[in-house]
C-alpha cells in the first residue's frame, strides 16, 4: 500500500494501492488480487492461517473493494495488531481465480512442486526461474521492481539469489566452508569455531541476539489421536509439569549449544523486548520436586524402577522429532535420558519432516514430539497456535469448545488483546497468558538460543534479525543487499 488512513474509533481502515506495481508476468495488481486473497482465506475447506488471524473475537473482518486501487477493511471491535497482521503476501488473482471456483481442494494443490516456476508469480523483488527438486531454487532480478534507493537507483541490486536445498544442517555448513553458498546460520555450539575462522575464511559474524523462534516437547492431549492411560497421564497438568523439572536445560544449553543459550519457560523469548514476560513460571532441575509432583498425580516407581500410574500402567511413550535437525535430535537423546532417570521408558525414533506434519494435522497419530515455531513481533499472529480452535494448537487441535478452563482463559485474553487499541493494556494481557502457558506446560520448552549469521566479506548491507525467516536471519533487506566485487 502507498498510504493508509483509519477511522476514529479504529474499526474502519482504508487502504490506498501504489499504482504501477505488476506481477512477475505483467499483469498490474490492483484491489481485486486484495480481494481475492480475502476470500479465498475465508473460503471454507482452503488451508491457511490467515483465517485464525483475521478473526477477531470471534468475529472474521470484513472487506470491501472501493475503486481499483482501494480497499476498506472493517472489523467489530477495535483491533490493536491491525497494520502489523494484514502484512502478507498477494496471490494474483487471475493466476488462482478459477481453480478457487473449482473448490478448495483444486485450490490447495494448484501450486506445487510440478508447477512451472514461471507459472508461480509475485510482485517481490526476485523473479522464480527455476527448481530443481532436493538441490535449488533460482531467482532472477525483478527488472520492473518498484522500489528504488535514496539515488533512485532500482532495487535489488543481486542479479540472482539462489536458494541451495541441503538434506540437513551439517551439509548447510560444509557448503558455506566449501564455499558454496554465501550465509550460513551458525548454530551456537560452532559460534567459537567460526568466530575464530573469520579472518581465514573471509567471513563476518552477526549477532541479531536472542532467537525470537522456540524449541519444545509437546504431550498429545488430542482424544483423536492417543487413548487412555496416555491420554490420561498427557491431560494431568502435574504430570506435565513433573517432566519438566526434569528436564536439565543447562545440559542441553552446554552440550547442544555450546553454553550459548539460556533457560527457557514460556512461548515468548527476550527478542521481543516489548512483549517478553521474564517473571514467568520457573522449571529448574530438581528432581525432588519432579518426585513430589509425580506422587501428588498418584504416580510412583514400582521395584523394578518402572514409573507406574494408580492403576499399575506402566509409564512409557514414544517420542519422535524431524530427524533433519540434528540439534532437536541431540536433545531428544538428553531428555530420554532424563525420563529415564524417572523410570520413564521413552522410545525415540526421528523421522521426515513432512511425516511428522502428517501426523500433526492428519492422522493425530502421535505422543511426543520436539518441534519449533518461529515467531511475529506480535503475539496475535500466533493465535492459531493458542486459541482453542487454533489450526496449529498442537496439543489438541480444532477443539469445539476449550477442553479446560485454562485454555478459555487463554481464548479470552487473545481476544481482549486483539480488540485492545493500547499497546501497554496488550502488553499486560499477553503477559497473563504467559503466565499461564509457563504454569500449564502444554508446550515445555527448552532453551532460547543466542543467534549468530556468517556472510561472505563480498556481501553489503547484510543485517541480521532474529525475526527474520531467511538464511541466517537474512531476507528482511534482500533487495538491499550487494556484491562488493562483482558476481560470480
């Protein structure tokens, strides 16, 4: 958008297009693709969740187009994370517009990995030329881009930007040292290594701070999905908070980070200055206190140093993770070990990614798993998450209703939050939830990671954030970013 204006009582927002803006294949985006993607987000049966994002107190937003190059949006409440929730990306419209008529599912599978890169257009600063499935994918300047820098020169300045498509993260740092790629995301256990190597391997290391993302073990409570004894023990908020005193984080922060990573206890990190809530609940290794939970749930060890429920089942599970990450990996091995010290028998078997997703979002099929999330600036964006109806509520997903009175809670405060115009009465609201999150441990996190980029010295302009997606906390500023010597 060029520019914006909302009404006084910040219901009514209206949005002014910039004119001149064409997708990838010339054709001009105008008011209908914004349209478009409205309803097509709101289309029952169409995957996304922009849907969970754009409601508000339960209430979807509302949108019209006014002329070409204007549209309103209207909610029924105030809505607080209105400008920083609507920044995602356009579908074009007359790419997309007749497989929507032919229904959600032709929609959901219209562009795929057989797709013709060129068939798949933005207005983004990079154009898709190719892909090679499991090794890259080509982009190409965007010629017509509209952005242009403070000499009016036409941005981006990278003539190709290529993504490498590596099966894990050891071969993500053997191409860098290799020499094949450009940025690397060091993982914090290398950071001294790396450090060290700048000099020789004419690099430069970044370090945005705190990753803003999140590592945690999560408990299937989805009746769907696990039965009881499990569902049972998985449900009990003692239990749940039992194993996670017994977690050593200081272990895991030590030997999978190599000391560069701290505690953590709820599902906001010290990134996000603003919202971080530091007076959350603590879960400090102690096994005495992970004893007197597990005795106060009715659980104990039996003589052969089995953990029991009352009614005599043994406690075990299994645990899985996407074996891609060889750091969720390692700390699956430690915490085994940690149960184990519980009389836990934990069976941990990693698997694919997109198995796990499966499970996840399909089938329910699962006990444990260790997964991430990235994270907004802010917490509205990860309602799908939280609230009960979420998509992405892990634990026990698309609930009718809360199945506790917690996770009402936490569906009101996201409400008020959404609804709430004054940044700081926000601020208090999502530190309620934190709260509760960190008491109720549906999500048992880990450790937050200090995060550090290593780019090639022929690289400018690079500047790492924690909340950016790309290599490294790179992409943020991709148009901005050059070669000082020329490509390669």
């Amino acid at each position: 958008a060029e520019s914006w204006t909302t009404s006084p009582d910040g219901k009514t927002w209206t949005f002014r297009l910039r004119k001149g803006i064409r997708f990838h294949d010339g054709v001009e985006f105008t008011a209908d693709d914004v349209v478009f993607n409205m309803e097509a987000a709101f289309t029952p049966g169409v995957q996304t969740s922009r849907r969970d994002v754009l409601t508000i107190a339960g209430k979807p937003i509302k949108w019209r187009k006014i002329d070409a190059y204007s549209v309103e949006f209207k909610t029924e409440e105030p809505f607080g994370p209105f400008l920083r929730t609507v920044t995602f990306g356009i579908l074009p419209k007359h790419k997309l517009e007749a497989a929507l008529a032919a229904g959600p599912a032709e929609f959901n599978k219209t562009w795929g990995v057989n797709t013709p890169p060129r068939d798949i257009v933005g207005t983004g600063p990079f154009i898709m030329q190719s892909y090679v499935p499991g090794e890259r994918i080509v982009f190409l300047r965007n010629p017509k881009y509209w952005k242009v820098d403070a000499d009016g020169n036409r941005l981006p300045y990278l003539a190709r930007h290529v993504h490498m498509i590596v099966p894990n993260l050891d071969t993500s740092r053997l191409k860098f040292q290799a020499g094949e790629t450009d940025v690397y995301a060091v993982r914090p256990k290398e950071f001294a290594e790396f450090k060290a190597g700048e000099k020789s391997g004419k690099y430069t290391i970044y370090e945005p701070g705190p990753a803003a993302g999140t590592e945690f073990l999560v408990l299937n409570q989805n009746p769907q999905g696990v039965k009881p004894p499990k569902l049972t023990w998985f449900s009990n908020t003692r239990f749940r908070q039992a194993i996670s005193y017994a977690i050593d984080r200081g272990a895991i922060a030590n030997q999978v980070y190599g000391g560069r990573a701290h505690p953590q206890f709820g599902p906001v990190t010290p990134a996000n200055k603003f919202f971080f809530n530091p007076k959350v609940m603590p879960y400090p290794y102690d096994l005495r206190r992970t004893e007197v939970l597990l005795a106060e749930a009715g659980f104990k060890k039996g003589p052969d140093g089995a953990l029991r429920d009352a009614s005599g089942n043994v406690v075990e599970f299994s645990l899985s993770t996407n074996s891609e990450n060889t750091e969720r990996v390692a700390i699956g091995n430690l915490v085994r070990q940690d149960f184990a010290k519980l009389g836990i028998n934990v069976t941990f078997a990693p698997e694919a990614f997109n198995t796990l997703v499966g499970k996840l979002t399909g089938t329910f099929n699962w006990e444990a798993i260790i997964l991430g999330f990235t994270a907004g600036l802010d917490p509205h964006t990860a309602q799908n998450i939280w609230k009960s109806t979420g998509s992405l509520h892990e634990w026990h997903p698309k609930e009718e209703k809360p199945a506790t009175t917690w996770e009402a809670e936490i569906d009101r405060l996201f409400d008020q939050a959404a609804t709430t115009v004054d940044q700081n009465r926000r601020k208090l609201l999502y530190g309620r939830w934190q709260e509760i999150v960190a008491e109720q441990q549906p999500l048992i996190y880990f450790v937050n990671t200090l995060t550090s980029t290593a780019a090639r010295n022929t690289l400018a302009n690079i500047r790492p954030s924690p909340f950016s997606f790309g290599a490294g906390g790179v992409g943020w500023n991709i148009e901005q970013i050059f070669y000082t010597v020329p490509f390669r």
